[in-house]
C-alpha cells in the first residue's frame, strides 16, 4: 500500500490519437514543469509513473498515455469516465529545466514534460526534437509550433510529410555537424532511444554531465 495516494475524481478522458488518451483531475499540490507523479486505481496495486504535461498555471493536472494492451493500468484507466475515480501522489521529481540553453529530445509520449515546461512558459533558448512513427503522433504539435517555430523539429520514420524529417531523432542528429557543447540535453523516451541518444551525444563531444535522461517504460 502507498499511503502517499489521495482519492481524486477524473474531470476529463480525451483520446487525442487512436490509442492514446489525455485525463484530467483538479490540481490539489503545486508542481514544476517536468516533475512526475504516481497514478493507481486501488491501494492494492503498485501505482505507476506518469509525466505531468501541462503547465503549471493550470486548475488541473493532465497526464498523457498510451494504451498497454498487456498491461494493467492503462487499458482500464482509459476507459474511466469523466466522475471517475482515481488514486493520485504529490508531484514529484527533479527533471526539471531552468533558462540554460537546451535541446529536449523526446519520442512518442516522452514528449509530456517537455510541453509542460513549455506550456509554462520555459521556453527561451529551447530547441525541441521530437521522434515518431507515425504523423498523427505529434501530440500537441500545433501549441508546440507556435511556440517555438522553428526551434521545434518533427522527426517521422514510417511516414512523410511537408516539413518532417523521415527519420529517427538518431538520423537527425548524425546530421548535425557542431552540437553545442556547452548545452544541456533532455531525453525522454524509451530506455533504448535514451541509451541511443545519450551515446550519440557523448560521441559528438557532450558532456555526460550535460545529458539528463527520463526512462518512460
């Protein structure tokens, strides 16, 4: 049993792509743009991790998933209507972005804590790589692009499309001749494409120290 779940009712359940969903419940705790918190539908089961995506000046807290078919969480979590219940923790976690100049890196649903920090407005000096399969998988890519124009770059490997890399967000940045050393570097994503990403950097010359990672499983 987590004790440090509290009972919280489902305001929203919108799937926003074949598979994927995006609930809403009232923000009780403050958070930090990036931060993670614990999500469970009984004391009985171990809760699982989920990003935070929306900024922080909002009256709800929205978390982006998508459907594991083998899993236990997901496919009954995206089935709760909107009175819903559901066990929630404080926000916590120290993936967290400041002003520094920055790439984030992300794949798939990994693009959550990026667009909280962007939806609260860290944005200055951000550069935004984002990995799919699919088009329709740039989640929230239309409030992305406005915010960073061309600072956001859509990476897609089994479609094309006006404007899209075809490619791995790996193919990318092979491409690119000088990364920016003194950057730092956000990868969000599968723990292959982490290990992927993080290895290309650091045999471009990146700092380890300057690479921070969030696992998405």
């Amino acid at each position: 049993m987590d004790k440090g779940l509290y009972e919280t009712s489902i305001t929203s359940n919108i799937e926003i792509s074949p598979g994927v969903h995006v609930i809403s419940f009232e923000k009780r705790h403050g958070f930090i743009s990036g931060q993670v918190i614990k999500i469970a539908l009984s004391y009985e089961h171990l809760p699982r991790i989920y990003s935070i995506c929306n900024g922080t000046q909002d009256n709800e807290v929205n978390i982006l998933f998508n459907i594991k078919e083998e899993g236990y969480l997901t496919p009954k979590l995206s089935s709760i209507p909107e009175g819903g219940k559901i066990l929630v923790s404080k926000p916590s976690g120290s993936f967290v972005a400041g002003n520094e100049s920055t790439w984030m890196i992300a794949t798939g649903t990994g693009i959550a804590p990026f667009f909280s920090m962007l939806d609260s407005g860290v944005i200055a000096c951000k550069k935004l790589i984002h990995g799919v399969s699919y088009l329709n998988q740039f989640y929230f890519g239309t409030e992305i692009r406005k915010k960073l124009g061309e600072n956001y770059i859509c990476c897609c490997s089994r479609e094309q499309g006006e404007g899209i890399f075809h490619g791995r967000v790996t193919s990318y940045i092979k491409g690119q001749a000088n990364l920016p050393k003194h950057f730092k570097y956000y990868l969000c994503g599968k723990a292959l494409m982490v290990v992927e990403v993080r290895d290309l950097l650091i045999s471009k010359g990146v700092p380890y120290e300057n690479i921070l990672a969030e696992i998405y499983f």
